[in-house]
C-alpha cells in the first residue's frame, strides 16, 4: 500500500492532494466483515491549515473515498454491495485526549489525533467499516419477508396492521372458551 503513512506537514507546505488505489483485501480488520475482499477503495487526501481567530492554527485533513464493499446479507447471507462515496473533512490535534474533548457528535467536522507520519491507512479503514450498517439487507431479498414495508405508518405513527394483532384476537378466542 503507497502511501499508507503520509506526511501531512508537507503536504501543506506543497499544497499537495494524494490520491491512490489500495485492495480491500489489504485490510484486516475490515476483511472480517466483508463477504468477500474483491474489489479496491479510491481515495484522495489534501491538506490545509486554517489560521484560528485566537492566533494559532489548525490543520485539516480532508479525504474522499470511493468503494464497493461487499459484505453479507443478514437474511440470505449472499453479498449485498454497500456503495462508499464520501468526502469529509477532519480536524487534526496532537493526541487523542484532545480529540475526544474537541469532538462533537452533532458536527459533521471529525476531530483526531494527527500521528506523525499521519497513519492514512488506518483512517481509510475506519471510515469504510462506519460505512457497513448494522444490519445489512439486500433491498429486495430472495428469501420470503413475513411482513413487508407497507405494513408501517398510519398517520399516528401506529402500524397499519400490527404483526400481533392477529395474535391476541387468536388468544382472546381462547379465553372466551376457556371461561
Ligand atoms: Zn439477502
């Protein structure tokens, strides 16, 4: 992998943007979460610093990434492709207690801790396993769904028909028998 460390000083200083191909199967943390490591992730980082109005500066780092990752789907288990196509801006400080302080979870603006050299790989990899959802589905799946999506929303937010509802009339037949 070209470039899986980087030095972002420099690439401030030249106003360099770096850009490259790595294979998914370089990853492997991500590996295990993938059907298959066919396939590679496009990235492009740049750099730039930012004078802060206190004096001082900041630095960013800001990296778009592009990838099809394949990983299994939780009913049938065969590949769903999880399409990757973001660009985000990162706001790098010396270490991680102060990115932890810095962070906000209601800013789009990422903080974290800027390693020198700057471990590009590692940030890729993260950013693509944030990617996969929690439960990943194809969006018509082979396999028979009991109850599908227009099942939900009356105007109150209630479920047009309640998967239960069916249920507790069976069970309420019952009681009426049984007393
Ligand atoms: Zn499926």
């Amino acid at each position: 992998m070209d470039n899986a460390r980087i030095d972002i000083d420099r690439m401030v200083r030249r106003g360099e943007a770096l850009s490259g191909r790595w294979p998914l199967a370089g990853f492997e943390r991500l590996g295990t979460l993938l059907a298959s490591s066919d396939g590679d992730v496009r990235w492009q980082a740049s750099a730039r610093r930012r004078a802060r109005a206190e004096g001082g500066e900041d630095t960013y780092l800001g990296l778009a990434l592009a990838a099809s990752l394949p990983v299994p789907c939780v009913r049938c288990l065969g590949p769903v492709d999880i399409v990757v196509d973001d660009r985000r801006e990162f706001l790098l400080v010396a270490d991680e207690e102060t990115a932890e302080r810095l962070d906000d979870p209601e800013s789009e603006l990422e903080v974290i801790a800027a390693d020198t050299p700057f471990r590009l790989a590692e940030l890729v990899e993260d950013e693509l396993i944030l990617a996969i959802p929690p439960l990943p589905r194809h969006a018509a799946c082979e396999l028979p769904v009991d109850h599908g999506p227009e099942a939900d929303g009356g105007p109150d937010g209630e479920p047009a028909s309640h998967p239960f509802e069916a249920l507790r009339k069976l069970r309420g037949g019952t009681d009426e028998t049984g007393s």
